[in-house]
C-alpha cells in the first residue's frame, strides 16, 4: 500500500492524546449525604497508581478512530501496474500557437513560429499532429483528418506554409479554452494510435491569459502537456485604459470628465510617462502622468481636444498597446411623439410637463414632437419616434397612425384626462363601445397595489422608493379592464378600480393611466416618481440598442434596427453590409468604426489584460491540474511526473480514503455505546453502595 499523501499519516500520533487522559487519574465529584464524622477515626483514602490504565478497550477504540482518520486523510491505495503504450506506438500531439495580441511585440511571433517549424520536421512518421492557433478563439490551421491525407512526406511541409500565412491578432488570450478543445480534438483522434497523447503550447505565457474555464475540470488520464515559451527581452510595459462612466453617474447639465487609467508594470524602471492626443490642434499641452513600478494613476480629463481621437502613451518600451482610442460621449437621440393639441405654454395640459421630464444628459437626448394637425402623423416621425403619447382630442387619421405604431412593436401611453377619452381610447382599441366615466373620488385616492415585477415599476421595487402613498390622485375614469383580450393591470387604487393597465397591440402595447400627471387630476408630475416613470417606459419602448462609450476586441456590438440594410466601416477602411437587425461581430482591430447609413459611430480598443506582459509561474496551471511538463524535463523528471499521474489516476479509481471514513464513524459509534455503559455501570454501582 502506497500513500498519495504521506505526511498526513503522522496524525495518527493523535493516539497519543487518548493515552495521557486516561493515565490522568481524576478525583471523584460526588458527594454522599452523611450525619456527622465526629464518632469516626480518620482514614486517608486509598490512592491507586497514576500510571495504571482503565477501561483499555474503551482507548483502543479512540485510538482506532483517530489512526483511521489520519489514514483516510494520507489518501491510500493499492499499486498496481497501468497499461502503457506499447513500443513503437504512434504518438498523437495537438501544436498550440498563441496568436493574441502579445504576441505582437519584438519578434516573439516569428520566434514561434521557428519552434513550430522544428516540431514539425522532428515528427516521427508513425504520429499524428494537428496545429491550432489560439487568442479569443481557436482556429484550426491543420487537423488530424488532414494530416493522415496528406502524403507523409508532405505533411510538415504543408502544414508549415499554411502557418507561414498566419499572424497575430488583437484579440485577448484564452488559453483554457484552447487547451479544452485541443482535448476533445485527441479524444475524435484515430484511437487505433495507442501510443501518447499530448499537447505542445508554444507561447509568451503572459500573465493576462485567462485560465478560469480550468477550474474544476478533471484532466483526462493519459494527455500530457508541454509548455515551450517565448520571452521578450523586456516585460516593462505600461499601458492607458478608458474608464466610461455609467449612467447612474449621468447628471443633467454636468459634463463628464474622461477619466483615463494608466498602469505600469511591476518590473518596470520607468516612472514617468505622457499622453499625447491623436488629431488634436498644433500646441495641444501634453498630459504628464507620474506612476511608480507596479502601481495605477487616474489621469483626468474636463474635455477633449476638437477633433482628438485617441491618445498615444509614451515613455515605455513596448508600444503596440499604446493607443488608446476615446471619443466624446455621443448622447443617444430619442424623439419621443405627442399626438395632441396642446399648447407648449399652457401649465394646465399634459405637454408643459412633459417637455420639462425628459433632460438632457451626457447619454440620451429626448426630443418631445408634437403633432397637432389632424392630418397622418408623417412616416419619418412615426420611424425615429421611441415613444408614442395620445392626447385626449386626437383627430381619427393619427389614432391610426397611433395603432399602425404599437403594432410595429412599440408602445403608445394614452393618459385618460376626462370621460371622453374613452373615445379617443376606443378607436384606438377598435372597441367604439368602450366607456371611461368619471369615478367619484372623496378627497384623493392613493395607489394600493402595484406590480413591481413589471419593468414598468421595477425602478421602484427597492424598498426606499416603493412609496407612493404621498402622491394623490383628484380625478381618475372607471373602465372595465376585464374586458380587454390579454389586458394587465399593473396598478390599482386603494378602492380597487385599475390604475395603470397595459394591453397588447400587435407586436407593441398600448398603456393606459386611468388619469392623468395634470395639476388638475394628480400630484404626478409634481412628484419624484413622474420621471423615472416616463424614462421606464421609454426604456420599454425604444428600439435603439444600449450603446457603451467603448467595445473590446471580439465584442458584438448591437446596431440600431431599421428596414434598411446597414455598413459598418472598420479603422483600416474596408467596408461590412449587414442585414436589418443584424448584430456586429467583426471587431477585430482598434480603432473607430462608423455605421452608415446614419452617423453612428463607436470605439473598439484593445482588451486591458493584453497589457498584463510579465509570464506567470507554471505552479499555476499545476494548481489546476494540468499535468505540465517542460522542454528541459531530464527523463529522470519525467519518469516521476508520470508516476506521481499515475498514482492520482489509481487513488482517485480505488478512493479507499471513503471506507476508511466509513470505518472511523463506526469506531465511534461503538466507543460512544462503550462509554455509554460504562457510565451506567458505574452510575449503579454507587447508588447501590449508598
């Protein structure tokens, strides 16, 4: 019997413990009711031997148990010899390029490839070799289907040329998701090869790779890997990352400044570094930026320079991620349609508040068009419009402008300002007999019940904000929702009568407020609830994708969504036709893109872990059970690294540790049932004698 884990065995020396308390003789506690001692002489007790042992089975079963414990926990195993390869047998060897964007500096790329080539020419002729290339994804270069087609004199050759076509690119590097599939490429591997598996990486090992996907991933019995590195001759690299800021920062009427990160290396020797604007004015003053070794600096910026586009770090040694692309935060255009007619000035009428709910941040722009004539709403505003608001004296031909709009899959509000807008409502609708009276309110209602899972109200589902009970409604209609296909009430009053309902429309929705946010009928608009209600429902309604101040190498950006195809120019110039609707997936360089038709435009920069350069320590991957082997492994390392794989392979088989378990919980058992009576026995024994 062999122990994966020796040291764990001296606990069994715990016995000793058992041992000494039961040596230690203690004095009796109990005490026995007697007249007086007067008429007796006195008699000094009888003291046994303090080395004497009592109850010796009672010890043997605690030592047991510990001893046990500490066997289970040294992890043993039966030896037995496992099957090997026969003599001669073909090896199969899966060849990992790193191509992310570390591999861009100095020469570390053509270096790569040098060792590629070499195991290439040096394969046995029995063997089966399959190259991939590795970054964000894994591309296959040549697989084990097309190096058994190919001629074997041919073979190395071929698959040299197609790699000399090869170079890196900007994405990040995943190696866990390299070495992953490179096992399921051994495991669909002609299997009547039974000599072994392995896996060569050739990379810089640098230390943003991502190794995440490993954890907890059983490593296949019998697959090796070997890490054959590159090294730059310098790590000492400094790097600028953009910080966006997020909407919850997004104040009105307060410019938000660009806050820049620059990082620099632990190993680097350089401290003082600058940051120039890219397309900037002649004389622009260059941004100083003093960061010691291994530390990070937030470099402010109120705003930048017209025309800048990016900002160039200088000052280390290794440049290819030294531009940072920015451009300033490009609010989001969101016109928001009232059909009406309302006056802009009038205080008593929806449209004064709601000019005045909508302002204007760094991220979003709401434009409130109102269309008063009784005409068709034009066919441009109905197709940029977000959001749809029907006033209570609508003419019939932009109701159904309004009808055509919730059907094409956005949502029409329609505040119920007076019993005749059950009119208005029921054209909408298409119901000419749905009825909206007046309800009779005594002082105000307040609203009772509301649906915070709705996204309508799920703003409001924290505790802090859930409060309506301050808003007070004069006036609201009465209208049976019941009688509405697939109507949803999402709030009520305190009586019980709707409040808010939503009812679908075609693809979009129609959503009514029973009254309405004028002084006359509520303290809505008055109140903190008015606005993040509207900017709930414009969030509901809009089709415009959520835009981010920048994307990362190999993100899918959304675009906006329209009848018309779209072209995505990238920073090199060539040019991507996309269908409606389509997402954009080809962000593989930095720079900025522009969307046309339209004048959209976003960043894409480099991803910030590409600029973590020093290597990480192989005890990394070890510590994930990756079963790593060197280049330099004399056959001395190698016999044990194999023996100690082994060794796992047959503890975790055997798992004899679960029965040693087992047994210990049984000791236990019969010493907890053993001292039980021992304790009755001796419980009897002096009642009896008193």
């Amino acid at each position: 019997m062999s122990f994966l884990a020796p040291f764990f065995a001296l606990g069994a020396l715990a016995v000793i413990g058992p041992i000494l308390f039961h040596l230690i003789r203690r004095t009796t506690r109990e005490k026995t009711p007697f007249s007086t001692l007067m008429f007796l002489e006195p008699s000094p007790p009888r003291i046994t031997k303090r080395s004497r042992l009592e109850n010796v089975w009672l010890l043997l079963l605690r030592c047991l148990a510990l001893a046990l414990l500490a066997l289970a926990f040294a992890r043993p195993f039966l030896e037995r010899a496992m099957p090997g390869p026969p003599p001669g047998a073909g090896q199969r060897i899966v060849i990992l390029a790193d191509t992310s964007a570390s591999m861009r500096r100095e020469n570390l790329w053509p270096e790569a490839r040098g060792k590629i080539e070499a195991r290439l020419r040096a394969v046995h002729p029995a063997d089966q070799v399959a190259v991939l290339t590795f970054d964000r994804e894994v591309r296959t270069v040549m697989s084990f289907e097309e190096w058994k087609k190919t001629p074997m004199n041919e073979r190395a050759a071929v698959a040299i040329q197609r790699l000399a076509q090869i170079s890196p690119t900007w994405n990040a590097t995943r190696l866990d998701a390299a070495l992953l599939q490179s096992i399921e490429a051994l495991d669909q591997a002609d299997e009547s090869l039974q000599g072994k598996r392995e896996i060569v990486v050739v990379s810089d090992m640098q230390e943003g790779a991502q190794l995440d996907g490993l954890q907890g991933y059983q490593w296949p019995r019998g697959i090796s890997v070997t890490v054959d590195s590159v090294a730059a001759q310098t790590h000492q690299n400094a790097s600028a990352q953009w910080l966006s800021e997020s909407e919850e920062n997004d104040k009105p009427g307060e410019e938000i400044p660009l806050r820049v990160r620059v990082s620099n290396a632990a190993e680097s020797k350089k401290e003082q570094f600058q940051l120039h604007w890219k397309g900037a004015p002649q004389g622009t003053p260059v941004l100083e930026a003093y960061v010691p070794a291994g530390q990070a600096r937030i470099v402010r910026i109120v705003k930048p320079p017209t025309g800048a586009t990016a900002l160039t770090l200088s000052g280390d040694d290794t440049p290819f991620d030294n531009t940072l692309y920015i451009l300033p935060p490009q609010p989001a255009q969101l016109p928001v349609l009232f059909v009406g007619p309302d006056a802009d000035d009038d205080t008593h009428a929806s449209l004064y508040y709601l000019r005045r709910a909508f302002p204007k941040t760094a991220h979003q722009n709401v434009e409130i068009l109102a269309h008063r004539a009784e005409g068709a709403v034009p066919a441009f505003q109905l197709q940029q419009s977000q959001l749809l608001i029907l006033g209570d004296a609508a003419g019939d031909v932009p109701i159904t402008s309004a009808r055509q709009f919730a059907r094409d899959g956005k949502i029409v509000l329609m505040p119920l300002t007076s019993a005749t807008s059950a009119s208005v409502l029921g054209k909408l609708l298409e119901l000419p007999t749905l009825a909206a009276p007046e309800a009779t309110v005594k002082d105000y209602a307040l609203l009772a019940q509301i649906d915070f899972r709705h996204p309508l109200f799920a703003a409001f589902a924290d505790p802090r904000f859930s409060d309506f009970a301050k808003i007070h409604w004069w006036k609201y209609r009465r209208f049976d929702a019941a009688g509405l296909t697939g109507a949803q009430v999402l709030a009520q009053f305190d009586n019980g009568d709707p409040a808010v309902v939503q009812v679908p429309l075609g693809k979009g929705s129609v959503v009514i407020f029973t009254s309405s946010w004028r002084p006359s009928d509520s303290q809505l608009a008055l109140s903190s609830k008015f606005v993040p209600l509207l900017q709930s429902l414009l969030e509901q309604s809009s089709s415009l994708p959520p835009q981010k101040a920048q994307y990362f190498i190999g993100d899918e950006v959304p675009l906006p969504t329209g009848p018309q195809p779209l072209r995505v120019r990238k920073p090199d110039g060539q040019t991507v036709s996309l269908a409606p609707g389509a997402k954009f997936s080809g962000a593989d360089q930095p720079g900025i893109y522009t969307v046309t038709p339209g004048t959209q435009r976003f960043v894409v920069n480099l991803p910030p872990d590409e600029s973590r350069l020093a290597p990480f320590s192989t005890e990394r991957l070890i510590a994930l059970g990756v079963p790593l082997r060197t280049v330099h492994e004399t056959p001395a390392e190698a016999a044990r690294r194999e023996g100690q794989a082994q060794a796992v392979e047959i503890e975790s088989q055997q798992k004899l540790w679960r029965w040693l378990i087992v047994a210990a919980l049984g000791v236990l058992l019969l010493e907890t049932l053993f001292a039980g009576k021992l304790s009755r026995t001796v419980s009897g024994s002096t009642i009896a004698s008193t």
